[in-house]
C-alpha cells in the first residue's frame, strides 16, 4: 500500500435548507396552586381552686368573678369557629354532679352562652370529663372575640378543673 496524500481543502458551505412546517400548539396546561392548608387552634384554660356551687370562671390564669374579667381573646380572623368544648374536673372524695359552659364576646359585647356540657361522674371516678361539638351561629367568632369556661357544681365541690377548645380557623392558602 502507498503513502496517504494530503487532506484537500474544506468546500464552500452550502444553503440553508427549507423550514420545515410549524406543528399544532400543545393543550394548555392547568395553573398550579398552592394547596389550601387547614388550621386549628387549641386552647386550655384551668384552675387549681376548689370550685363549688356558685361556680368559677376560668380563663387568663385567674379566677374572678364575671367573663369579662378573665377571658381570653382568641388571635384570629373574623369567621373561625369554635368545634369542640372539653370540660373536666377533679372530684376530689366524693364524686359530684354538675355543669360546665363556654362563653364568648367581642370587644363591645357581653358573655355569649357558646356551649354547655352536663358532668356526670361515675362512682369511684377521681376525674369526670364532659364533652360537646359545638353547633349553630354562636360558635362563629369574630375578629378580637374572646372566650371562657364557667364550671359549677350542683352540691360540694370539686377540687379543680380546666376547659379545652377547639377553634378551627378555616382554609389558608400558602
């Protein structure tokens, strides 16, 4: 075999080419968002105090006489509702019937009955525990609403006793 010649020189570059056709626009597709996120709040108020027949209203740490005084203003938009009320208290040696309510105003109004649930111990019970889903225009609250739970007892008294809430504050998109 003989010796490879030399590379020849590159040749002109030749035309463009014709485009080819436009093809048909692709569907659209759909517009993402955020998911909307649902929010509860949970609040618990309590004492440490006997309560007895004339009742406690128990709400910002302390126990005074009237809702005003010890209500807590709920951080929320106008429109969260109140779901759920939890009340229990501690019976002490004898077990005791009575009641338990949750109450709410807004910065000019007064108490607003929310909810009640009956305390029904059973024998031998250290604690009793009532419970209601909160239904009807009263648990809607408004901007700077606050609440609190009244709890007495129909004879004696109890020990002490606390209050759950459950606020459901709506969807929030992110």
């Amino acid at each position: 075999q003989g010796v490879q010649g030399k590379i020849g020189l590159t040749g002109d570059t030749g035309s463009q080419g014709v485009q080819g056709k436009k093809g048909d626009q692709g569907e659209p597709g759909p517009i993402g968002q955020p998911a909307p996120i649902e929010t509860s709040v949970f609040l618990a108020l309590a004492t440490d105090q006997t309560i007895g027949t004339t009742g406690k209203y128990i709400g910002l740490g302390s126990q005074a006489g009237d809702h005003d005084r010890v209500s807590v203003v709920i951080p929320s938009d106008a429109g969260a509702t109140v779901t759920m009320f939890v009340a229990k208290v501690s019976q002490g040696n004898t077990a005791r019937f009575g009641d338990a309510f949750l109450y709410k105003d807004g910065p000019t109004g007064a108490g607003t009955l929310i909810g009640a649930c009956s305390i029904d111990p059973d024998v031998g019970d250290p604690v009793t525990t009532c419970m209601i889903m909160v239904f009807g225009d009263e648990k809607i609250l408004d901007e700077k609403d606050s609440l609190s739970c009244f709890i007495k007892t129909d004879g004696g008294s109890f020990e002490a006793g606390s209050c759950s809430i459950l606020i459901d504050l709506g969807s929030v998109t992110p």
